[in-house]
C-alpha cells in the first residue's frame, strides 16, 4: 500500500485532517460522474460523520439524511449533565452546518426499508430512492429481561442511557433526593452502549454526593462478574470515595455477589436480585440492550439482537447494499462507543466512494479510544487498535493500552482534558 492510502486509513480511523482526507480522495473522482444517492437514516455521531464523510471524499454523491429530531442529544459527557457540571445545552446538536454543506437533511422517521426496490419509507408519507442505504438508528433496549419493568415503569426508574428526557428525569430525580437517600444503578450484561458508561456515572454521582448529600450512597447491581477498566476505576474509587471501607460513597455488587437484577417491585421502590431485594430512593435501571426496532423490523438483525457486517465495508450480511454503523453494527470485537461509531462511519464512507469509482477496497485500519471521568481532573482511558482479518471477519485486537495504575495525578488530569479535547473533535467533525 502506497504512503498516500496509509495516510488516508490513519485519517480515516483518527478522524485528523478531514481538508487532507478530501484532498488525497479528490485524484480519484472523475470530473462529471453520474451522482450517486446515498440515504442515512440515524443522525447520530456515526451518521452525521460518515455524511460529513463522504461528502468531502466525493461532492457528487448525492446524500440525504432522515433523522426524526432536529437536534442530536448526545450521550457522551451526559453523567456531567446529571450531577450538574453542564447544561444540557452543551449536549445538543443541530444539523445546520450539514445542510450549509449540501448534504440533505430531512426531519422524519424511517419506517421501513425496501432492499429490491432500494427505497426508504418514512413516517411522514414520503419515499427516498437509493444506490446505497446506511443505517445508524443505534440501540433498542430489552426491557423483557427484567420482570416488572417496560417503558411505562423506565419513566419512574429512568435507564436514561439516551439523552433528552431520560438524562432529564434522572438529573431532577438526584436533585430532589435527600441527604441520606440511596442511589442504585442496576448495570446490563454484555453487549451495551458505551462498556464504561454506568461506572463513570457511579463515579460522578458519588462525586455529587459526596459535596451535596454526604449521607447518601450510591449502590452497583450489576449483571458481570467484570466490568471495563474495573481496576482502574477501583483504584480511584478507593482515592475519591473511601471504596472498600465502611464509609465508602460507592459499593459494587457484581453478578457473583448476587448483583444481577432480575425484576423491580414498583410500589416497593426495590429491585429484586439475585441476592435479594435491595431498596433506593433513586433507581436507575440500565436494561439489556439490542439493535433498534427500524433494524429488527427491516430484516438487519441476527438472533444474538445486532446486525452483522461485513467488517471490511460495514455492510449488512443480512440485506445486501445496506450498510449499518454504529452501536446497533455487530463489528466482531469492536465495542459499542461513540469513537467506534466515528471510526466505522469514516470506513464505510472510504469502502462506498471506491465502491462507486470502481476503486479497489482498502484493509480498513480501526481504534477506540474511550475516556472515562471519575471525578475532578480524574481521568482514565484505554485505547484499542484493531487489524481486519479478512479470513473469518474479525477485527483482532493489536494494540491495548489503559491508564498505568500507577500513574501520577498529573497524569489523570491529562486524561481528564484529553477527554474533553476528544469529544470537541468528535463533535466538530460531526455536527460542524
């Protein structure tokens, strides 16, 4: 592979130098190709990312995307709305620089797709044509695998693992409890959005807590016997919040301890586990996930709940010429995070410009990089490289690298602004 296309993949996985990626692409494109339709439908980080993205490898594609609201509520840095270090104002995200780009914005539901026909139908009565269909409508939650528990019951102990109302209701929620009050977060088994997520928010309740509610208590019932970064996190929860003592601000209860929840006793504010009802003032209950309803109802799903891909292109092994990123993909040993979701976004945007020039595909590069917040200038993170195997479809893990545990506090302060440098980027290559 010649230097220029290793420049690209490395552009391509990092999300550096979007000018230089438009550019080294640009030699490619035929003056006066007939315009190609591409439909997005899920305008989250990893769609508005692979539209920005193959908009700048190739203006002449034609590219709509259908997203229902008009500004994205993103997940990452949500636990900091929660515990009131943000508004939810700097979580909200609009497509104007998308449309100012060309790219075709359109505010409706996707309903079904027709793989034959190659058309979308959406909610509002209309139909979009395509020679390529991309879906990032992300997750679905299973609120059957906890008994007692349903949509209904998710408005009074929120999951809020989506932003908006959700992320509202549980901020008011620790608001409005008292000192002395107990907080449960019941995390999912394996696979899930964001491996990390109930476990920074642990920590930065905690946090809160500790400041606000000195008598209140924050309680993981959780469905693993491991969690990710579980000694890192540990390590600073035994430096920030006394863990492991009789005056810990935070206490983990894993599947082997009897953690794993398996239903919800409404009337009794308990949750009911493998070790026996536990009660809180605050429940917060992560169901088991899945890909959304638009990909189990169009035929994208295998029966393990996500959709399998073709890992060199992203496109669905189910239904040929649609491609699917992001957290509903199931990208052999990739994790669900919003990095992943951007990374995936720019390789499906490379693998469908070559596809349309007739291009040869290239051996995509992957990575994650995930940043978690434990508390003030507290930061940890891992970062995975990943090789495509093209053999059996699965990307092995090269490269594995998390916060040294004995790293000095510096250190944790750099991983703390590192993080938020990361989600600006993401942001900004996204949304504009």
């Amino acid at each position: 592979m010649n230097n220029q296309r290793r420049r690209l993949l490395r552009w391509l996985a990092t999300g550096v130098g979007f000018s230089a990626v438009h550019a080294l692409a640009a030699g490619s494109i035929q003056s006066g190709a007939p315009s190609t339709k591409v439909v997005v439908i899920g305008g989250g980080f990893a769609g508005a990312t692979f539209a920005r993205t193959l908009h700048r490898l190739d203006p002449t594609v034609s590219i709509t995307l259908i997203e229902p609201n008009r500004h994205y509520h993103c997940c990452p840095l949500g636990a900091e709305f929660l515990v009131g270090k943000r508004s939810e104002q700097s979580l909200m995200f609009s497509y104007d620089k998308l449309i100012e780009s060309g790219i075709e914005v359109v505010y409706d539901y996707a309903l079904s797709l027709d793989a034959r026909s190659r058309q979308i139908f959406t909610r509002g009565g209309r139909i979009f044509s395509f020679d390529r269909c991309v879906v990032a409508t992300g997750i679905g939650y299973r609120y059957d695998t906890i008994a007692g528990y349903d949509h209904a019951v998710a408005q009074q102990f929120p999951h809020a693992w989506g932003g908006g109302e959700q992320l509202r209701l549980l901020n008011k929620q620790l608001n409005e409890m008292p000192n002395g009050g107990a907080v449960l977060i019941a995390a999912p088994p394996d696979d899930y959005r964001c491996p990390p997520g109930p476990y920074e928010r642990a920590s930065l309740i905690a946090e809160y807590l500790k400041v606000h509610k000195p008598l209140s208590r924050v309680i993981v019932l959780d469905a693993k016997e491991r969690f990710a970064k579980q000694a890192q996190f540990e390590q600073a929860w035994k430096r920030l919040y006394g863990y492991g003592t009789d005056s810990s601000v935070i206490r983990w209860i894993g599947a082997k301890e009897g953690g794993t929840v398996r239903g919800v006793d409404v009337e009794q504010r308990q949750l009911l586990t493998d070790g026996g009802r536990v009660g809180g003032d605050v429940i917060n209950i992560i169901p088991a996930q899945r890909a959304d309803d638009f990909s189990h109802s169009n035929g994208l799903t295998a029966d393990h709940g996500w959709c399998p891909v073709d890992t060199q292109t992203l496109e669905s092994l189910q239904v040929p010429g649609v491609h699917v990123i992001g957290d509903a993909a199931y990208a052999e040993r990739l994790p669900k995070s919003a990095f992943a979701a951007t990374c995936q976004a720019r390789v499906c945007a490379m693998a469908i410009h070559n596809q349309v020039h007739g291009l040869p595909l290239l051996t995509p590069q992957f990575m994650n990089v995930c940043y978690s917040l434990c508390g003030d200038d507290y930061g940890i993170s891992v970062f995975l490289h990943y090789q495509h195997d093209p053999a059996n479809n699965i990307l092995e893990v090269q490269t594995l690298r998390v916060t040294p545990m004995d790293a000095s506090q510096e250190e944790y302060v750099r991983e703390a602004n590192a993080a938020y440098s990361m989600f600006d980027t993401m942001v900004k290559e996204a949304f504009g």
